[in-house]
C-alpha cells in the first residue's frame, strides 16, 4: 500500500558514465540500426533505463521502495524521458539523483480507487547542467470496496 | 531523418512490424537494460505469475517504438518521449508501429514536431502509445 509520507523522498546521487558498448548494446536490443546509436555519438531515447545496473551499486539510490507499493495491486503505468539538447552520448558522465515527486489518487469509471505516483531522476553533468529527466509513473489499483 | 519543409500535420510514415518476438528478444534486452525479472524469460515463473508464458519486457515493446520514431525524425533530435502501457505482449507476437504528426510548432526559435505513436499486435490490440517531440532542422 502506498506510503502518502514518501513523498519529497530523495535518493542518494549515483554516476551513470555513458559507454560506447553500452549505447551499441542497447541500440541492437530495441532494433536500432541508426549509426548514430550504434556509435554512441547519442544514445537510443529510452537508453536511461540502464540506470538500473548502476543503481544498484549505491545504497539508497533508489527511493522507490519507501513508496512501498503494493507488488499486486501495483503497476508501471507510464513513462517519461526528457532531454535538453540531445540525448547523452558516449563519454558524458552523468550525475543521477531520484526523488518521489508527486503522490496523487483518483477514481476509475468502474469505481477503482487509483493511486498515482510519480518519480522524476535528474541526469547532470559534471557543470550541474540538468542533461536529462527519466519520469516513471506507477499506479495502485484498488478494485471497489463492497456496498 | 526529416526536414522541416517535408513535415505537415496529419503525416503518417508506412508503419513497421517487428516479430514474431522471441525470448531471446526479451532476453537481449534484459541484459542491455539491466531488468532481470524471471518473468520475461522463465516459463514456470511467468505461469505462475497467471501469465501463459515469458511476458515481453514493456520497455522493450516501448523500445521499438522509440527506434520507429528516431529512424523518422533523427535520434539527435529527440528531445521528449511518453509511453504507456495498455496490454502486455508475449513471444511469436507481432508488433507493428504506427505514427502521426500530431502538431508542428515554433517555440523560442526552434522547430519542433510531436508526434504520436501505437504499437499494436497482430490482433490489432493496442499494447503501447506514445508520444515524442523533436527538434527539426530547416
């Protein structure tokens, strides 16, 4: 069940540097052929997703888990990536730092109480230039309590 | 990759298909990303989930969608995408993605088209939409 008091939650920053095998790896995983990618001159646009091995290497990184949603009712309903200027290439080296952004709850037309959370990672450089935002929205579906 | 002059709202590129998937398709993804949840590749884990077999990994499918898009309009140039997801897809699925022009706009001195994408099976069931913003050159 989520928790309303993980809102404002912040993980602890992680590096993320973005490698030419990675951007060449990944680009073949999602049928990319554009010898942009597969070079890693820009990486693929959902190539940020990979954050996740390197979370993995910084206790605390990932707030996520004080939302504390529940694994059956909960799902990955949307998600987002943002860029400003072109996406991370080979050789930028990036600071990544998560926060729950926003916890908000309404009501399906079939009676579901709906309870939204959105998490936003920022990606910056070694200058603190905001290079890029991964938004991650999941939802907990709740079926309609009985009358 | 597209140029301003060629582009006009409505726009639709032929779409592509890609499929049948196969586990190895989720698999190679798996490992580029880094998500290693049994449920994409471990039959018994993935039935006893209530699944009939390996579910393809969302952002796999939402992958393929964004190839689709940045083969169309420039993978330097992307500068917003959105997925959501609405039905899960699972292997010797066919996917084929479809896009529109959704809006040309000027903003701050930069050109910039969004566009709008569905990937659906080969039930015609919509599994992902999207949508994505680039920057396009003169």
């Amino acid at each position: 069940m989520v928790d309303p008091e993980s809102l404002g939650a912040r993980g602890t920053p992680f590096p993320l540097d973005v490698e030419r095998g990675k951007c060449f790896e990944f680009a073949r995983a999602v049928r990319s052929e554009d010898p942009a990618h597969l070079c890693g001159a820009v990486s693929h646009p959902t190539f940020l997703s990979t954050t996740l091995h390197w979370e993995k290497r910084v206790e605390g990184a990932n707030p996520w888990a004080l939302v504390q949603m529940s694994e059956e009712l909960g799902m990955h309903a949307e998600q987002e990536f943002v860029f400003h200027g072109p996406p991370p290439g080979a050789g930028d080296r990036l600071i990544a730092q998560a926060r729950i952004d926003d916890i908000w709850e309404k009501r399906s037309r079939a009676g579901h109480r709906l309870i939204f959370v959105k998490m936003v990672t920022e990606f910056r450089d070694a200058n603190g230039a905001l290079r890029a935002e991964a938004i991650l929205t999941g939802v907990e579906r709740h079926p309609p309590e009985a009358p | 990759m597209s140029r301003w002059q060629a582009l006009q709202a409505g726009q639709v590129p032929e779409p592509r298909s890609f499929g049948p998937l196969s586990v190895t398709d989720f698999v190679r993804y798996q490992g580029a990303s880094g998500d290693m949840n049994p449920v994409h590749h471990d039959a018994g884990f993935a039935k006893a989930a209530g699944y009939p077999g390996p579910l393809a990994v969302g952002m796999f499918a939402a992958g393929v969608m964004n190839t689709f898009g940045t083969d169309w309009l420039g993978a330097s140039h992307v500068r917003r995408t959105r997925i959501r997801w609405k039905a899960p897809a699972f292997a010797d699925y066919v996917l084929t993605v479809s896009a529109a022009i959704d809006a040309l706009r000027e903003e701050d001195g930069e050109r910039y088209a969004d566009i709008a994408l569905t990937v659906t099976d080969q039930d015609g069931a919509v599994s992902v939409q999207g949508w994505m913003t680039f920057v396009v050159p003169e």
